[in-house]
C-alpha cells in the first residue's frame, strides 16, 4: 500500500510545482486585490511643493521669535492661500499671509503659526482677511510645514515585488499619480465533479442521485480567492469522458485544474487514472483527515489536483493545499492563515491523522474556547455552515481532554 504523505511534505510538493502566472500591465481602477509583478517606483517627490500642516499663518519665523502672551508680535498680513491655489507674491519682514492646510508655502516664509495661537478667532470660508494678525507664541524654522519629499523621494522603491493592492496601496498610487500597474494575471482555474451519482442542481432526485455541491463550493472558494474560474461540469464515471475534459482544459489554456472525486481507490475512481496514464502522478494519499484521497500531478504540463469527493473533505483540502497554490500562482508568496490559540471544551478523538475539525470558537473572559459542530463525517457539509474555525489536531495524536490547548485556523 502506498505510504501516506504528511500535510507539510504534500503542500511542499504542491508549491515546488507551482509557478507564478504571466504578467500584464492595467489600469489602477481594475488593479485592486491584484499582486505586483514589478516593484514600483514614485515618480514624483511627495509632497511636491513645502505646504502647511494646519491652518493659520505663514510667516518668518526669525519676526515672532520674541514673541510671548506678554508680548505679542503683530504682522502686516498680505495675502490669503487657498488649498490648490499659487501665493501670490511673497513674504518679507514684518509680514504674513493666511494659509490653510495643504496649502503652498509663500515664497519667504519658513513657518507657520496656528490660528490658535493668534488674535484670530477662527478661518471659516468666506472670514474676511484681517489688515493684521497679532501672535502669541514663537515657533522655530520648519514649523508646521510639509516640506518637499517629506513621505516619498523620486525614484524610491514604495511598494516591492509581490505586494497584493489592497485599498490602501491603489489609494496610494493614485495619490503618486501611477495610473496603470503592472501585475500578475488571474489564474485560471479549470473545475470539474466527477461521479456518476452526480446531478445538477434543480433536477429532481431519483434514488441513487445526489445533486452536485463541490462545483458550486468550489467556483465560489476560487472567485474568493482571486482566480478565474473555467466550469468544465460533471463527469461521469468514465474514462474517455474524464479525458476529454480534461484535454478541453488544456485546450483553454488554464493554469490549475481542480477536481472532486476520482482519485481515490473504487473501480470508477477514473480521475487518477486518466493522470497517471496521460500525465504525472506525484502522490493521491496524504496522512490528514478529512481528505486522505488527495492527489496532485500534472496533465500535458498543466498542474492537476484532485480532491476529494465527500463535501467537507473537498473544503478542507481545498484550504489546505488548493488555497496556497492559487496564491502562488497569482504571484502571493507568504500568505498568513489568521489563527489563535484555543481552549477545548470538551474530549476530542482523533484516528491519529492530522486532523481539522470544524468548531465554533468565541471568547469567554479573554479566552478562546472552541466546540465541536457536530459529528465529523466528510458528508456532513452542514458541520462547516455552523463553524467559524478548523481546530488543528497533530498527528499521532488519539486523545485531546477537555481543556486542551490546540491551535485553530479562523474561517473568514
């Protein structure tokens, strides 16, 4: 009997074998959740002109630098600076100018003062401009002002090689002014069920049928994740038919097939045939439950993993194995799984596997603890609509008491 692979030796196998997409060059505004095939460089200084970080006054610093509540320092004031607006003229000895935030700085200024610290009660849009402000407090050289390149230098690396274009960062480039990016494609990713006990969602049942769920799971954790899903249906249990989809994926030019069912050891198990015999089979049993029956290899050069059949045991092999592949493909190198300590609150069994069992976890006094959502059969798909988490089992391990530390894995 072929030995059984650990998880960790599996994932490894999975992701040696896995390579990053093609690139291509987009527009910001279609670019978010997108990962960056090229580093990026600023092409301007940020700020590009020395403005104000508040509204007040700008002045030199060198005419208020006695200045006190004791003994104020009043200046001439010449001129009133809008944000997005150019100083008109400039500032000489014993004068000012209103400004307000992220407004340029004048030309012989080198501060500014608060209004807070003036005779002025307020800037609303429309206050008249005073003939003259009067200032309570000194302030130094390059007070209260943004100067030139400040945040970002032209040329400086901002964001590296791999970066995933979160809000933030499409905020960012637009606000350096790259409007088109260069980035990984999507993968696109070829699914198919197999079994001929399959029927699709919306015909009727007759004995012996059940209606197909992993397609629909599985297009939705592939849209979830980032990639382009290619539905290539249900196959059934039949050997030219599971080759002739798979050929059509190839025929599409897919980056990844996924299939449920197929690979394991039944007389109609036709998946892991067809790949074997017209591709490359790395392994199809990994020492993990539930999802034994996983197998991964590659057909006519395209990488190919098989899935289990049973619902759960597809969702959890697809976490576990399916999920960083895509990353990687996508151009994602260190994803972080969001996980937390747990206690258990009640004994857990195990068959020695490592084992990922669904469970609802919440806080009790700054402490999470976690149940069990029922029994944990590979079928029992609505054990993962009533979980929040997969509790982490190790392997070897038979028996957990109430109240064991373990480590469980937060789904969204």
């Amino acid at each position: 009997m072929t030995q059984l692979l650990s998880v960790d030796d599996a994932q490894l196998k999975i992701l040696k074998n896995i390579k990053p997409v093609h690139e291509e060059t987009i527009p910001l505004a279609m670019a978010y959740n997108r990962v960056l095939s090229t580093a990026i460089k600023s092409p301007i200084d940020f700020p590009t002109f020395a403005n104000s970080s508040m509204d007040g006054f700008a002045v030199r610093s060198t005419d208020i630098e006695d200045a006190a509540p004791d003994t104020p320092i009043a200046l001439e004031v010449i001129g009133d600076i809008q944000a997005g607006s150019v100083p008109n003229g400039s500032i000489s000895v014993g004068q000012s100018m209103r400004i307000m935030t992220g407004a340029m700085l004048p030309d012989g200024s080198d501060a500014v003062i608060p209004v807070e610290h003036t005779d002025i009660d307020c800037l609303h849009t429309g206050t008249p401009l005073p003939k003259k402000v009067t200032i309570f407090y000194s302030v130094s050289s390059g007070a209260n002002i943004r100067p030139v390149g400040q945040d970002i230098k032209t040329g400086e690396i901002v964001l590296e090689v791999h970066s995933q274009l979160r809000v933030q960062e499409i905020g960012f480039l637009a606000m350096i002014g790259v409007s088109m990016v260069p980035v990984f494609c999507r993968p696109k990713v070829a699914i198919l069920s197999s079994g001929d006990e399959l029927i699709p969602v919306g015909e009727p049942l007759t004995h012996g049928k059940i209606h197909d769920s992993n397609t629909y799971m599985i297009k939705g954790l592939v849209n979830k994740y980032g990639s382009e899903v290619i539905d290539l249906g249900i196959v059934g249990d039949n050997l030219d038919d599971v080759k002739t989809l798979l050929d059509k994926a190839v025929e599409k030019g897919v980056d990844l097939i996924l299939s449920t069912a197929g690979v394991s050891v039944g007389a109609y198990d036709f998946v892991r045939t067809v790949v074997e015999r017209y591709g490359n089979l790395e392994f199809w049993r990994v020492n993990m439950r539930p999802g034994k029956p996983l197998a991964f290899g590659d057909y006519r050069g395209i990488p190919i993993i098989g899935l289990p059949g049973n619902p759960v045991s597809a969702f959890v092999g697809f976490e576990v194995f399916v999920k960083p592949g895509l990353e990687k493909l996508a151009g994602i190198l260190a994803s972080v799984r969001h996980t937390v300590r747990v206690i258990t609150t009640q004994p857990i069994e195990s068959d020695g596997r490592e084992s990922y069992l669904r469970a609802v976890i919440k806080q009790r006094e700054g402490i999470w603890e976690a149940a069990l959502t029922g029994h944990q059969g590979s079928g029992n798909l609505r054990s993962i609509v009533a979980a929040n988490a997969l509790l982490l089992i190790p392997s070897e391990v038979k028996f957990l008491p109430s109240g064991t530390e373990v480590d469980a894995w937060i789904l969204d």
